[in-house]
C-alpha cells in the first residue's frame, strides 16, 4: 500500500516536526512525506506554508493542503498528521486493513476517561453545527485521512465550510477539529477510528497502547486551545 503522509511545520512547530518524520522513516519505510513548511529542507517532499496567528495557523490547514491534490492520485491512501506527533511503536497490520476505508480518524483519548464526551459546535450558525444530543464519537483532528478518490472532496470540504465561516464572522468552538466531526459524523458509513493509542497524549496514562504519541508543549511556545473545561484533561 502507496501512503502519502501529509504534515504541517511552521514557526516553532519545525522544532518538533524532525522527531514525527523520523519515526515515520522508521516505521512506515514504504510511504511518502509531503511536508507544509516555511524553511527549507532536502530530505522531503516540501511545499510553502505560511506561518500564521492563532487560530488560522490550525483553521486554514486545509487551504494549505489544497496544492498537492494532482500529487497524490497515484497513492492508495493520504494520511495527515500533526507535526508535533511521534511514532513511538510498529504499526499493527490491521490498521493498513482500515486504510481501505474511505475516511479514517482517531478517537479523541478523553473518550477513554469520560462518558458521553461531545464537545461539539453547537451554534447552528456554523457549518460545523452538531446537536449536542445525538453523542458519537469525537475525533482528534491530530490524525485523519482518506483514499486518493475521497481525500480531494473530504478537504474542499471542510476547507469551503471553514471558509464559510469565516465569511460568516464565525469560529467554531474547537476550529478545524469541529468541522472534521460534523465531516465525519455526516460520512459515517464510510468512515473507521483508530483507538486512542495512535492519538496518545506523552503525558497522560491510558490503559491502551502507546503507538503514536502527541508531544507535550508549553502553552507560551505553542498557542492553542486551553483545555476542555469541566472535561479536564486537554484537546491538543
């Protein structure tokens, strides 16, 4: 199976993006790194990003992504992941089973510590909207992909009902995250979630594997989203 690996690493995040791709050299050999970047690297594919503010740095992730879709058509599945994650463990052959799958996410690690966990966007204003009743299962938006026939919709997707938004004078409550949800809650057929093990927070102590890890960063450095509230624990 041909996997393009998509990641975006700017400002600081190019301090933690080395590690990610690394492991993804080291255990997954046989996939591509496509690498949104603002300086200038040899040993991977890369293309120009833009640093931007908090939260556009995170909510225009996919208009980034929106300058490689003639070059990814020849793989079987293009995975995003966050730059400050780390493959920590070999990738179960199972999970290349899901690849197959139209869409894939990774279920949010608070899932795992608190019931009915649905922090969705519920101003119906926004594209993003989701009735807060009808619970599912929360997605992380730090690991998600789609087959090569599915990923240019998935992104036109969310990068127009991001914008729409935006047009609106609109944020949704957790950014891109929340509009990947309302994406996946509305394409559930065709959608598989990895478990919490391949979304693994470094500092957290789950009873599930540990396979791919979510650095730890200060909140100074690395702006973004504070916490979830009575949840307790972070998103990011």
């Amino acid at each position: 199976m041909r996997i393009a690996i998509l990641i975006i690493s700017t400002g600081k995040y190019n301090r933690l993006s080395d590690s990610l791709i690394g492991s993804i050299q080291k255990y997954l050999k046989d996939s591509d790194i496509f690498l949104f970047t603002d300086e200038k690297r040899d040993d991977v594919k890369c293309f120009r990003a833009e640093n931007a503010e908090w939260p556009f740095v995170t909510l225009k992730r996919f208009e980034t992504l929106r300058q490689i879709y003639k070059l990814v058509g020849e793989y079987d599945f293009i995975l995003y992941l966050d730059a400050d994650m780390e493959i920590v463990a070999n990738i179960p052959d199972s999970v290349f089973e899901l690849l197959t799958s139209r869409f894939i996410g990774v279920s949010h690690p608070a899932n795992l510590l608190h019931r009915n966990f649905w922090p969705v966007e519920t101003n119906n204003s926004s594209t993003a909207y989701l009735n807060p009743e009808r619970v599912g299962t929360y997605c992380q938006g730090c690991l998600w992909g789609a087959t090569s026939g599915s990923f240019e919709e998935m992104n036109e997707t969310l990068r127009e009902n991001v914008q729409k938004d935006i047009n609106s004078g609109l944020v949704a409550v957790w950014h891109d995250e929340s509009h990947l949800n309302r994406f996946f809650f509305e394409n559930s057929k065709d959608l598989k979630i990895l478990s919490s093990s391949f979304a693994y927070p470094e500092n957290w102590n789950l009873n599930v594997d540990r396979i791919i890890i979510h650095k730890d960063k200060n909140m100074i450095d690395y702006p973004r989203f504070q916490g979830i509230g009575s949840f307790g624990g972070s998103l990011e």
